[in-house]
C-alpha cells in the first residue's frame, strides 16, 4: 500500500515537471532574448516552460529523405496525383499563380511544383507544434549528426521575434519536424524575410491566405535569383576520360562556363549559349549514376533545401505539372 502511494506521488512529481520543463540553456537563451531582441525575460522564459522535448523529432531528424538515392526519392514525388493535384491547384488559384509570375519574375510551374513537394498543396503542412521542434532542436540536437543546434536555436530565436510582428499564438502554431510553417512551408527566418502580403490585409499569413503563400514562394525564389524562362538543368553528356573531379568539386553553385565544362568532358544535351554559367551534378539511378548540367535557376531551389535531390523533383515535377496543364 505505502509502495502504490510512493508511486503516485512520484508519477505526480514526474508529471508536474513535465507540465513546466526547465531545458538546458533556456535561461541563458531567454536573456539574449532580451538583451539582442528586446523580448521580455519572463515571456520568453514561460513560453519556453511550456515547451516540450519530443523524441519523435529527434528521431525524425536522423532520418531525412535526403539520405535516399535519387531512384528511390523521385517516386515519393513524382505521382500522377502529385502532378494532378499540381493542375488542379494551378487552376483553382490561376489569377493569383499569374500575379505572382509577373510580380516577381518566376515561372508559374516553379511556385507549384514548390508547393506540391513541401505540403502536397497544403494538404500536410505538419502537426509538431513549432515551439516544441525548435525548442527540442535548439537544447537536444542529435549527437551522432553534424551538429545544427546552433542552426535552430537562432531559428527559434527569430520565430519568437516573428510571433511579435505578426501577431501569431507561438504555443499554437503548427509546423513540420524541423519547425518549417505554412503551405510553403518557411522557416522563421525566411517567414521574416521572404513572406509577402500579397492579398493586402495588413498581415502575412502563410496558412490561410493562398495569395500570400503564392506570393511568398515566388518572392522567395525572385530574391535568391530566379531568372524566368531560363534553364534549370540539362542532362549532361559525359566525353570518355571526362575530369570527375568537376562533378564532386563544382558543388551547385553555377562557377564555370559551358565552355569550360564542356573542356572538362560535360556538354549537356540541351542547345544552351557556351558563356552559361552552369555545374554538374550525379544522381544515383537503379542502374548506375546520371549527371547533368544545373544552372542558375537549380542553385535556386536549392536555397529552398539544400538537396540537389530535392532540386531536381522540384524540377521534374514542375515539368510534368506544365506539361499537363498544357503550356
Ligand atoms: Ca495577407
């Protein structure tokens, strides 16, 4: 009897601690908060007691997508519904998908092929509530990977400072894993950056309102360098004795000429003018590696995830999506 009343009163104990959680380096956190945003202390501090550490992201984190070979990523993406619904949602929000080409600069397929990949056109925006992913990402980052602690803590910093401006309830907000918001899909930082008031209420609202998303999304690619209705990437052909070197040196972002790629032993296939800017990149198919030429408008999406997996189902996708609605 006295061994079940020791044992209530624990699981009480244990649960009162879970209700307020005092997270490693909180404190230290709240008073940056302070001292460098001008938040007050004592909010910053509650919020975060009431934010909670979860196991699933950690373990979410250790996993990415990314990690896959490129034979086995493009499926997750490339479905008829996925390109369907990519028609539809054109279709539903043409005028705004229009404005937003215009606007910023960027080909319509690009804004929805975005979209499709990160939320499958809002359909799983994510149910983490952000505080807790950032809050579990800032203070118990995953030992056996690269370290990106630092990475989310100044994210939950800025999604505190975004919660300020926009007026947004920061222990409600839901997001993904990694605490990315919205049909968009945005990271604090990029909310505060990038996100627009397209449909001119006063407020950015990536939720919500499909003219800002759409409008976000475009801004997003526009400011990083977007050029309209130029290339994104090009299958290479690769001459015998072609430098290898290139393709794990040349990164993604675009350094040398086609001229001076195609010296290197890469031509894509593609008639592009010799004086582009361009890399060359190789992707694991299931029956040996492909590589191919990326441009500038790749580089791009890549600045969206830094995947160069990510930036070709972006692509693709945008392909067959274009192809469908009947450009
Ligand atoms: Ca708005």
């Amino acid at each position: 009897m006295l061994k079940r009343v020791l044992m209530l009163a624990l699981v009480s104990i244990l649960s009162a601690s879970c209700m307020a959680q005092q997270h490693p380096g909180a404190e230290e956190f709240a008073a940056r908060a302070a001292e460098e945003y001008g938040l007050d202390p004592a909010e910053v501090t509650a919020l975060l007691e009431g934010a909670r550490f979860k196991q699933s992201i950690v373990d979410a984190m250790t996993r990415p997508a990314e990690g896959k070979d490129w034979h086995e990523y493009r499926p997750i993406f490339l479905t008829e519904k996925r390109i369907d619904g990519g028609v539809e949602f054109w279709r539903e929000n043409e005028a705004l998908i229009n404005q937003a080409s215009d606007r910023f600069g960027v080909d319509p397929e690009y804004i929805v092929s975005i979209i499709g990949v990160e939320t499958f056109y809002g359909r799983i925006t994510g149910r983490y509530r952000v505080l807790d992913a950032l809050t579990t990402l800032s203070f118990y980052y995953p030992s056996e990977i690269r370290d990106r602690s630092g990475f989310f803590s100044k994210e939950l910093m800025n999604f505190l400072v975004l919660g300020q401006k926009e007026g947004l309830p920061l222990d409600q907000v839901e997001g993904s894993y990694a605490g990315a918001m919205g049909l968009g899909q945005f990271m604090p930082s990029s909310y505060l950056e990038y996100a627009v008031d397209m449909d001119g209420d006063g407020r950015r609202d990536l939720w919500n309102s499909l003219a800002d998303v759409i409008g976000s999304v475009a801004n997003y690619l526009h400011r990083h360098g977007w050029q309209a209705e130029q290339p994104v990437t090009s299958r290479a052909r690769v001459a015998e004795g072609a430098d290898m070197e290139r393709v794990s040196r040349s990164k993604l972002k675009p350094e040398l000429t086609l001229a001076e790629l195609a010296e290197a032993g890469f031509t894509p296939v593609d008639d592009i003018a010799s004086d582009t800017p361009a890399a060359v990149t190789r992707l694991v198919e299931e029956d040996g590696d492909s590589f191919w030429v990326t441009f500038k408008n790749f580089y791009v999406i890549t600045r969206y995830n830094r995947s160069p997996l990510y930036a070709m189902a972006v692509h693709d996708l945008a392909d067959a999506i274009a192809q469908a609605h009947g450009e």
